[in-house]
C-alpha cells in the first residue's frame, strides 16, 4: 500500500514538473528594407488550429530615445546581430479567408507604440490588449513608446500578422509597399544605418504550441504530457491492489 502511494506521489511530481515545461515560446527574425518607393513589410501567416491566447512582444527600435542629446540616450543590439537599426514598428492583424492580399474589409486590429494607437479590441475574432511597458521594461525593449506588446485571444482560423515601419494603411497594405515610408535614425547619430531595419517578434504562452515553416506560424494546444498517462495508470494500479486487498481481508 505504502508503495503504491509513493508511486502515485512520485508520478503527480512527474506530472507537475512536465506540465510546468509546457510554456512554449516561439521567436522569428525579419528585416525591412527601404526601396525608391518607399519601406517593404512583412506578412507572417497565422494559423490557429484552436481557439486561444497568447502573448507577442516585438523588439526592433535599438535606441533609448529618439535623440542622442536626450538625457540617459543609449543604443543596444536587441536582436544580436551586431548591428544598430532603427525600425519603429507598426504592426496590425488581418483575417486570412484566402483572397488575394491585405484588404481593408479584414482588417482586424492595429498595434503600433506602447498605449498608443494600440487599442483594446474585443470581438468574437479577436481580443488584443496592449501590455504596460516603460523604458527598460523586462522583456528588453529599450525606448520608453516603440516596440509593442501585447496578449491576444484569436478564434480558430486563419490569420495575417504584418510587420511595417512607423505607419502603415490599408491602401499600403493592399498595394504591397509602404509607400514614402523612411527608416529614421535618433538625431544626432552618425553614420546610421537607413537602408534595412531589423526586427524580432516572441510568441509565448502557458497553454498553446508555435511552430513555423517559412512565414507561417502553426498554433496548436500542446500536447498532454507524457506524465498524465503515467500518473492515470498508477492511480489504475491503485484502485486494483486496493480491491484486491480487500476481498483477501
């Protein structure tokens, strides 16, 4: 008896150690480049198998402030990849029903700088609400408003996430080019780089799996641990040697 208590004990420990693994975390690099007719975008496709929420934290602007006379400017390589780029992104969410390109009819939510112009949305489709975030904030981003992140809630389907620079509209989106668009460096900074901005998006959350395959991100429920069915046949064993016990006695 004794033993297969401390078998059922020793299994729910397995269980909550793996379950408590489970937290996935996904993160894809992309870099937009500037063109006579202005700054590219990137599309990440969506596809959410399941119903679910989930966390997105961007970090692309490399620079404090905006000015390099401003008290406490400093500049760091948030992506490590021993440069310095100055993206500001702009990001949005469109609903993916298979039509060519972005159309204004499905777009779905817009989340530009920190508490601004990232607005609480709350539909059936999508839940999106904007996470507090100073300068220095945890997750590593550097300037007090760029970089934006977020906890979204997306219904089963599938979805567009577009990464632009600074503003990006429906007509842009649909026409495949940010037009007039620019990369701004802080002024003051010398010899910058103004030709490509480079950006990093995280996907986290406690109950949902990432995986990508080209510019298309599959969201799933993670799978049940291993541990559940080891902790579900130990308490089988139990209830039997429980019986059997007790027609001997």
């Amino acid at each position: 008896m004794k033993h297969v208590l401390r078998t059922a004990i020793a299994a729910g420990l397995a269980l909550t150690a793996i379950g408590s693994a489970q937290a996935n975390t996904l993160s894809v690099d992309g870099t937009l480049f500037l063109q006579a007719g202005g700054t590219t975008f990137d599309t990440w496709k969506v596809a959410m198998t399941t119903a679910g929420s989930f966390s997105v934290d961007v970090l692309a602007y490399e620079a404090s402030q905006s000015n390099v006379a401003t008290a406490g400017y400093f500049a760091a390589d948030l992506n490590g990849d021993g440069e310095l780029t100055w993206l500001d992104p702009d990001t949005h969410w469109y609903l993916d029903d298979g039509s060519a390109g972005l159309t204004a009819a499905n777009h779905l939510a817009r989340c530009d700088d920190i508490a601004n112009n990232c607005a609480t949305v709350n539909t059936p489709t999508i839940s999106l609400v904007s996470r507090t975030q100073v300068q220095g904030a945890a997750d590593g981003s550097i300037h007090f408003r760029r970089d934006p992140a977020f906890d979204i809630t997306l219904a089963a389907g599938n979805y567009q996430y577009v990464m632009s620079d600074y503003r990006l509209t429906d007509a842009e989106a649909a026409a495949g080019i940010n037009s007039g668009d620019s990369f701004s460096a802080p002024t003051g900074f010398v010899n910058p780089i103004l030709d490509h901005g480079d950006y990093r998006i995280t996907f986290s959350s406690d109950t949902l799996h990432f995986a990508v395959s080209g510019n298309t991100i599959t969201v799933s429920q993670v799978p049940l641990p291993g541990a559940v069915w080891l902790f579900g046949s130990v308490l089988a064993g139990f209830g039997v040697t429980v019986r059997r016990k007790a027609r001997v006695a």
